[in-house]
C-alpha cells in the first residue's frame, strides 16, 4: 500500500513539471515564429538579424581567387586558360588569356563582385601589345589580402609580320632588370626589334613579363643574381648567390631562380663580381644551365671574370656582353654607346649590348635602330651569338 501511494505522489509530481516543459517550448516556439515573421516583413528580428549578419560576413571572407574562379564560371570562360601562382609575399596572381569581348563582360563582373566583399582595385593598368592587349589589376580584400591579375587578350586584326633584313654581321641587345612594370616591356615590345629582356627571379611581375616577352616574340633570359665585391645592398637581393653557399644550395638557388621565369631560353648574372672571378663556383652555377640546355652570357661585370672561358670549357654555348650602353643616364652617352655596339659589331662580325629598361634608354633605342641599316647590321638575340 505504501509504495502504491509513494508511486501516486511521484506521479502528481511530475504532471506540473510536465506541463511547464510544455508551455515553455509553446513560448519558445511562438517566439521564434514572430521574430521570423518580423524579419521576413522587414522588421527588427533578434535571432534571424543575428544568422543573415553571419551569412553576410562569411561572404565578405570569401577569398579573392574564388570570386575569380566563380566569376570564370560564370561566363563559361575556360578554367584551361588560366595560370596561377603564389610570390614569396604570400600575393595571388592570376594570368588569364580571354578573347576582348570576354575581358569586358569579365570586368563588369568582377568589379560588382569585388565590391560586395568591399575589395578595392587598387590599380587598372592597360597595355597595347603588337598581337594582344594586356590589363593588369591589383585588388586589396577588406583584411589587406592582395591579389594580381593580368589579362591578355589577342586582337581582332594582327598586323602581317615584317620580316627581318638579313646582314652578314648581327647584333643583340640584352635589356636587363626586367620584372618590375608593365610598362618596360611593352615599350620593348613596341620596338619591333628581336630584342632579349633579362628577368630577375623574384621581381613582382617576373612571370607577367616572361608571359608577354613570349607572346610577343621576344627571347627570355634569367637575371641571375650573384655576389658583387662592393655592393652590399645588392648582395641582399631575393635569389643572391653567395660566395659562401655550399654546392647544394648554390644549386638549389640556381634551380628556384630558373622555376621563377618561365620561357627561359639562357642566362646572363645580375651583379657578381666576386662570384664569375671564380672558377669553382662559377663550374657549379653553370652545371644547371647544361642539363636544361640554356645558354649563358657573362655580363663581364669585372674585368677578371672567367665566367664565359668556364661556359665554354664546359661545352655551354655561351658569349660575352661587349659595351654596356647606359652606364650614365644621358641621351648623347647612350646612343654613343649604341653607335660602338654598332661599329664592333661591324668590325667583327657579331656583338652584344646590354642596357636597362629606362625611359631615357627606349627614346635612344626607338630614334636609332635605323642605324642598323647604315652599319649593315641584322638584329638578332643574344641565343643567335651564343656558341
């Protein structure tokens, strides 16, 4: 009898916390409804406020590249068509070859994209090649991630080539320090001549340049950076190879430098008047050179380099740099410099200049390359003298 009464009490107790479950999901639930209800009318909502701010915020985090990629998509433009890369600063870049049509509805796109996740085009940069067009942005996301694209697009007319006068003696000019504007190699490009652009590994535009270089018929060439007697602050320089490194990371440093550029057909040192003075480093930066067949051009930075005598001992076709043409940032000094190119080249059959992509360089350039008509000279790149 007692333990039946025990069971009735337990019961009786349970009914009100039965019931007070039940009232308190009813006024959860009920609020709930009314806080959707508000927020679908467009009313304050407490709870409904709280998850779209959330949806909003994971779409403003969306990386950069995937609102490319989607934007690509979008517009059906090929994925195929697209490079993309990673530099040492942790910056994006993009390379993407789309017909014009395809550039301009990409770039409505993009731009109302960038905008709802408050990414800013930091920079709009247009370029008119001789087969293509070029459009490089720079976009900064809302957290200062940075992304670069580079868009080329082939034009509607291609001009017919003209072909090269043929001359028994030839010439090539090297344009060293490439890789840190747009603007230098489509001033190069604009010349029309079969020019070299020497590229550093680690400039910010390294592959872009490489990439319109070789679209538009130009040869390409690493600028590889080697230790300098007396120039400390460019010993410091990305990619330097050091008198001290032992082999491996003498190659290591030699083989990331080549990753850097793409289209690389030879070499010549940036710097490196301590390093081509030695014929025991110089045997092991060059031994790379030989298992990717490139070819080698000393820019006889010093007097005492021996750097083409190993190339050629080595069985690498290489040559040597005869005059550097703007060694003082003077129009006159340039093109008296370009007219000794031109006189050695006559004189002895072939020759090799290297100067730097500098407006002052260009306009001498682009006033005198009639000359080579006048010294019976044939333009060629610097992989042409290489023996």
């Amino acid at each position: 009898m007692q333990k039946r009464r025990s069971l009735k009490r337990k019961k009786a107790n349970l009914i009100p916390a039965f019931i007070f479950i039940i009232f308190f999901l009813m006024v959860l639930f009920s609020t709930i409804g009314l806080d959707y209800i508000g927020w679908k009318n467009g009313e304050r909502s407490y709870l409904f406020s709280v998850l779209s701010e959330k949806k909003k915020a994971s779409l403003s985090e969306e990386g950069l590249d995937q609102i490319v990629i989607k934007s690509l998509s979008s517009l059906k433009i090929s994925y195929d068509s697209t490079q993309q890369y990673r530099d040492k600063k942790g910056v994006l870049h993009f390379m993407i070859d789309l017909p014009l049509k395809k550039y301009r509805e990409l770039e409505s796109l993009l731009e109302k994209e960038f905008k709802k996740v408050s990414a800013s085009i930091l920079k709009k940069e247009e370029l008119q090649g001789e087969e293509k067009n070029y459009y490089l942005w720079q976009v900064e996301g809302k957290r200062k991630q940075r992304l670069t694209i580079l868009f080329s697009s082939q034009k509607e007319k291609l001009k017919k080539e003209i072909p090269s006068r043929k001359a028994e003696n030839k010439v090539a000019i090297i344009i060293d320090d490439m890789g840190y504007s747009l603007k230098a190699i489509n001033d190069i490009c604009s010349l029309k001549k079969p020019l070299t652009v020497s590229i550093l590994p680690y400039s910010p535009l390294a592959k872009e340049t490489a990439r319109i270089a070789y679209q538009n018929k130009l040869e390409v060439m690493l600028h590889l950076p080697l230790e300098s007697v007396n120039n400390r602050q460019g010993n410091n320089i990305e990619g330097i190879i050091h008198s001290r490194m032992s082999k491996e990371e003498i190659i290591k440093t030699v083989e990331a430098g080549l990753d850097q550029v793409p289209y690389v057909a030879g070499v010549n040192n940036h710097m490196g008047s301590r390093i081509t003075a030695n014929k025991i480093l110089m045997s092991i930066i060059l031994e790379p050179f030989k298992e990717r067949n490139l070819y080698f051009v000393d820019s006889r930075t010093t007097s005492r380099s021996i750097a083409y005598k190993v190339a050629q001992t080595m069985g690498i076709p290489s040559v040597y740099r005869h005059v550097f043409l703007d060694g003082e940032n003077n129009e006159d000094y340039i093109k008296g410099k370009m007219i000794e190119l031109f006189r050695l080249a006559q004189k002895k059959g072939k020759a090799v200049g290297i100067c730097h992509p500098t407006e002052k360089t260009m306009r001498v350039l682009k006033k005198n390359f009639h000359l080579l008509e006048k010294y019976n000279l044939e333009p060629v790149f610097a992989s042409q003298l290489a023996q």
